[in-house]
C-alpha cells in the first residue's frame, strides 16, 4: 500500500533534520560538549552511573533522559562505547579560514599562526587524534575538504578526546582554493610525500612567518592538485631505508617540528 504524501514528506523531514545532528557519545566527548558554550544541545540520554559521573556537567544541557544501559535508547552504532551518556547536538560552526587562521595582535615572532590541512583523509579516528595533537601544539585550525574527509561524528568526537569542542575543524568547499587563499594572507605551505627530496626540517628552515603543514591519506597521498598548490614537498627521515607513519603520527611529528622552529627563531 502506497503512503499517503504527508508521511512521506513527514519522513524525509525527519530524516533531513537527523541528518543536520550529530549524536556524541561517550563520558569524555559528552562532558566537553556539554560544557561549551558554543554547542547547540538538543537531547541527552544517560544511565543513572554515567549522570552521576557527569555531576555539574549535565547542569548545561538539556534535561536529562535516564536510561537502562541493556536498553540504551540512542540511535548508535551497537559497537559504539557510549559509557551509558549520549548527546544529540548540532556541528560547530567555526567561520571562515580568513577569520580562523589570520594572525592575532598578540602573535610574536616566534610564534607565527599554523595550521593542518588534509588531503581526503576519511579515518576519523585519524582525524580525532590530528585534532588531539593540534590542540596541543597550538594550531589555529584543522582544514579539510566537505567531501572525501571524516565528518564531526560520534567517533570522531570520541578519538578527539574533547579536542573536538576547542579545535577549529574546518570543512572547505574546495581545499586548493583554501590553501591559494591561506598563502594570499601569508602562509607557507608544506606538503608532507614520502618521495621529497628536502627534509621536513630543511623545509621549515626557511619559514619565518605562518606555516601550513598538508598531508594526505595513507596510501593514495596528496592529489595532484593539492601538490602543486603546496610551495614545497617536504618528507618525514625515516632511520632505516624503509619506513612510514601513521597520518596522524606524521600530523604530530609535523606540528611539534613547526613548534620547535618558531621558538628557535
């Protein structure tokens, strides 16, 4: 039997507006998502053990539902560790790269902007701990393309580890058109290829203002256009004559070397 019009357009609503949320899970991602202010919070679900664990948090988000953790009733994925805490919210809207990764009044020297781009890496557990490791090496943002890249999910959230909520993750239209404008307000970019002569350290020798440091997933690496759109190809020295990193290893290794050279300058 056919569904009458109402219904179907009454489930595509409901489909498109799920589709606009994302559910995070997980003590650590739901008490950062809780506390930020910035976060539009729309549902909480919780089991009595995970309430008590959030305490204060839950004071900033919706009224809590409780739950039976043998009955959680979140829409996860079954294999999710969800810790018996799950939060329906909508995805943060950091700005523009122009207005995220332009240079503050109170930058020195030293301390020239830096940021992370990726080339379609889709892992998002790769993409939480780039995230983790550009919180603490002071990264302004985290740009990758809308499409071919991990969206802001529960996992993502989760392998973030809360960076999620203070790290600008900055999804782009068209990723070479970001980086001509990230060079247009002086940025360097370095393309990290396992096959480039001069070394990441050689690299950012000759870098004094901001850099940004491109890397693409594992295996396919950078696209064609990404690279000619980088000023250089730059590679991570492995000790033996074969060796290779994780992306998101190699995103830690990058950043602490950009770190090292801007407070060597």
């Amino acid at each position: 039997m056919k569904k009458p019009k109402w219904v179907v357009d009454k489930e595509r609503s409901r489909r498109a507006a799920a589709a606009e949320t994302v559910w995070l899970f997980g003590l650590h991602a739901v008490r950062d998502a809780l506390t930020n202010p910035a976060r539009e919070k729309l549902r909480l679900i919780v089991t009595k053990n995970a309430a008590d664990r959030l305490g204060d948090a839950l004071a900033h988000g919706p009224a809590p539902e409780m739950a039976d953790a043998r009955k959680f009733p979140a829409p996860l994925d079954p294999a999710s560790v969800h810790q018996g805490a799950a939060l329906e919210v909508k995805p943060l809207d950091w700005g523009r790269p122009e207005d995220v990764c332009g240079h503050a009044p109170s930058d020195t020297a030293g301390d020239a902007p830096r940021v992370v781009l990726l080339d379609r890496v889709t892992d998002p557990h790769n993409v939480g701990a780039i995230l983790r490791s550009a919180e603490v090496f002071g990264a302004r943002a985290v740009i990758a393309p809308a499409r071919h890249s991990a969206p802001e999910t529960g996992a993502l959230a989760k392998a973030a580890s809360g960076a999620l909520e203070r790290q600008p993750y900055l999804r782009v239209a068209n990723l070479a058109r970001t980086m001509e404008v990230l060079q247009g307000m002086g940025y360097t970019l370095l393309g990290l290829a396992g096959e480039a002569g001069d070394s990441l350290e050689d690299g950012l020798a000759g870098v004094t203002g901001p850099v940004g440091l491109v890397l693409g997933a594992e295996g396919p690496g950078l696209r064609d256009k990404t690279r000619e759109t980088c000023d250089a190809l730059v590679r991570i020295g492995a000790a033996g004559g074969f060796g290779s990193l994780n992306v998101s290893n190699a995103a830690a290794v990058a950043l602490y070397a950009a770190v090292r050279r801007g407070e060597s300058a």
